[in-house]
C-alpha cells in the first residue's frame, strides 16, 4: 500500500485535450519520480540529488551540534579542531593510529574518525560528539581507510583498502554484518552511490580501475580500466545522477563515466595531482582540489590549485592557485556555501577558500592533514565520507 500510495503521489500526468474534427488526443507526461531502494529517502528532484543538501538546509537532528571543522592529521594521530567563524584552532585530541577521515554517520548524530592503523592490525573507528566537539572510545575494526553508510542507513561500509574488501557493519555499534571482497580492486578507497541507491561505484587507486557494486545484491558487478598507470582517487556522482565524475591523481584531471553503462564518456584536465572532489551548494560547479604532486607523499610548495568545474558546460571556469604553492587534498563546503574547507596535505596546513573569489586563509595544523569535514552540514542524511549529503 505504502509504495503503491508513493508512486501515485510522485507521478505527473499531463492531459492535452485537442479538439480537432471531434478527436480527443490524451498524451500522458512521462513519469520524473525516481524509484529507490526501500529505506532510501526519495529523490525530491531528479535534476538535482543535491537538492536538499543546499545552504543552511538543517535537518533537525544535527540542531545543537556545534560550528566546527574536525581536521585528521594522518602522521601526528590527532585531530584538530577549527572554529569557522574565527579560523582558530580551538581544541586537538589523540585518536588511533594514522587518522584518514572524519565521516559523518548517516542520521547526522555521530562524526567517526577513520584510524586505518596501515598495515597493522589495531585499526579502529573514534566517535566524536558533535554537540560537545569531544571524542568517545576507539571501537577496534580492521583497516578503516574510509567508511561510507547505505543509502537506506541499514549498513556503515568500512573500506578496507589492504584488505580489498567491503565491511558492511552496524552503524551504531559497528558489528560486523558481512564483508564484500573485490579482489580486482588494488587500492579501494573513495565511493559513491546511484541516484536510485541501487549500485555504487568505488576507485581502485593502485590499479587505475573502478569496481561497480550492486547495492542490492551485495555482489561485484564488473570492472572498469580508466587509464594506464592511471591512479583514481575522489569519485562523486553529477546532480542528474547520469555520470560519475572520477579524480585522477597522475592524470590530472577527472574522467567521466557513465554509470549506468559503466563506460568512460570524456575526461577534463584541471591540474597537478587531482584528488578531491566537492559539490556547491546549489549543485551547479564541481570544486576539484589538485593536490599540487603526482606522488603519494609529495613535496611542500607543490603546484597545487583548486579547479571549478561547470556542471551544465562540463568545464573548468575558474582555477585558484595556492599562493606561494600547496597540496589541496580532502574537504568539503561550508553551510553557507561560501567556503571551501581542504586540508594542505604536504604542507600541515589547512585552507579556507572563499567560493567566489577563490581567496585563501591558511591555517596551521597536525602533520599531514588529510580527509577533514565540516559541522554542521546541510542534507537529510550523509551517505558517509567527509559529508556526501544528501
């Protein structure tokens, strides 16, 4: 009853009534309404997924929460914290070994810190308050490079990068539910998911491939070569939900592929060491952090930029150099939308940029910040990372 109710709700008919010699043409509208998986908040518009994620568009259950960005120094285990308002360093704490992400947990109520523990077998998951800006206890699970939720919020998938698998989890307590191998996938580590919530498409850095998974069914639907010697980092999905934008690091640049086909359809280059990719708020440009190196442990004072990309046009409109040089890496919008946050991964640095004029504050941090987020974000649910909100 619930999805037949649903569907006559979202369905659109247009009748056209043409009188001509006593015929009456009825012409239906084609149906726009988005069929999801269960569980997964509809589409509200089929041109935009990132619709309800515009500026200061709050869901209730991040009220309280303080103004924070929550900044993951990979080689200090630390996390600092910024006030947005002042750029200051307010607080910094200890969490696990080799802090990757901060990711905010599908119903927006806890920031998980991803300690991935490289090659060891201590990694684990520290949650922070967002209310208080305070960390919890280490839950220990084996190698969280990244972590993203199911659409439908059942699931935490951990990204276990070594251990080239998926840990689908309980996103509350983080047990275990089961594990999803992609043993073609070298390197898996950044995600994104279909308008519909039915596949995502996740990067295999060290094999310059993309793995294609059937949300649905659990299992691998297939691989995709980008490039040779290619190494793909960031991947986000365009506001219609046709293409997958895909960041790669030696290629300098971002390849665009068509999801539902699984086939690469065009590549637009943008700089050194592309890496980060992140929406505005009202869903029009793509900002492309270009991480300034094409190495993974690259030098200080890299060619690094920031690129803005026009959705509609597919090309690069604006390009903000770092002055003096740096190496944008992970990040994301501020609320308003008039601020591009991106840690200085090479440089122990983070940099706020303003969204119009590309201008950049510089503010000291750990050593080698990597994927930090900004709290509070605008969305109805975070479908993981450093806030993929939708």
């Amino acid at each position: 009853m619930r999805s037949h109710f649903f569907h006559q709700l979202h369905r659109l008919t247009l009748i056209v009534v043409i009188a001509m010699a006593g015929v009456t043409v009825r012409v239906a509208a084609a149906d726009t309404r988005i069929s999801t998986v269960p569980g997964m908040p509809p589409v509200v518009n089929p041109n935009n997924l990132y619709s309800q994620a515009g500026p200061d568009m709050f869901s209730p259950a991040v009220a309280g929460a303080l103004a924070r960005v929550y900044v993951p120094n990979l080689r200090s285990d630390s996390v600092y914290v910024i006030d947005p308002k002042t750029f200051k360093v307010v607080d910094h704490f200890r969490v696990g070994d080799e802090p990757q992400h901060v990711v905010p947990s599908w119903d927006l109520k806890t920031l998980w810190v991803t300690d991935n523990a490289e090659g060891r077998t201590d990694g684990g998951l520290t949650p922070i308050n967002p209310k208080t800006g305070q960390p919890g206890k280490e839950i220990m699970v084996p190698d969280p490079y990244n972590m993203y939720f199911t659409p439908d919020g059942h699931s935490a998938i951990v990204v276990a990068e070594a251990l080239k698998r998926l840990d689908f989890r309980d996103p509350h307590t983080m047990a275990l539910q089961f594990s999803l191998p992609t043993p073609g996938c070298a390197g898996i580590n950044h995600g994104d998911f279909s308008i519909d919530g039915k596949y995502a498409i996740f990067t295999c850095e060290f094999n310059g491939d993309l793995v294609k998974i059937d949300m649905v069914h659990h299992k691998v639907l297939g691989y995709l070569r980008l490039s040779p010697h290619g190494m793909p980092q960031d991947i986000r999905i365009s506001p219609d939900g046709k293409l997958f934008y895909v960041a790669d690091m030696k290629k300098n640049g971002v390849f665009l592929v068509d999801g539902a086909r699984f086939k690469k359809v065009g590549f637009i280059p943008t700089g050194v060491g592309t890496h980060g990719l992140y929406p505005s708020r009202d869903g029009t440009k793509l900002y492309v952090a270009n991480r300034g190196s094409n190495l993974i442990h690259g030098p200080r004072h890299g060619k690094g930029s920031v690129s803005v990309i026009d959705f509609a046009t597919r090309k690069v409109i604006a390009t903000w150099p770092v002055p003096g040089g740096g190496s944008p890496d992970m990040g994301n919008v501020s609320a308003d939308g008039k601020t591009l946050w991106l840690s200085g991964r090479f440089d122990d640095v983070v940099y706020a940029i303003n969204t119009k004029s590309g201008a950049m504050k510089i503010i000291p941090v750990g050593m080698e910040p990597h994927g930090l987020t900004v709290w509070p974000q605008p969305g109805r649910y975070s479908l993981g990372h450093t806030g993929n909100m939708r």
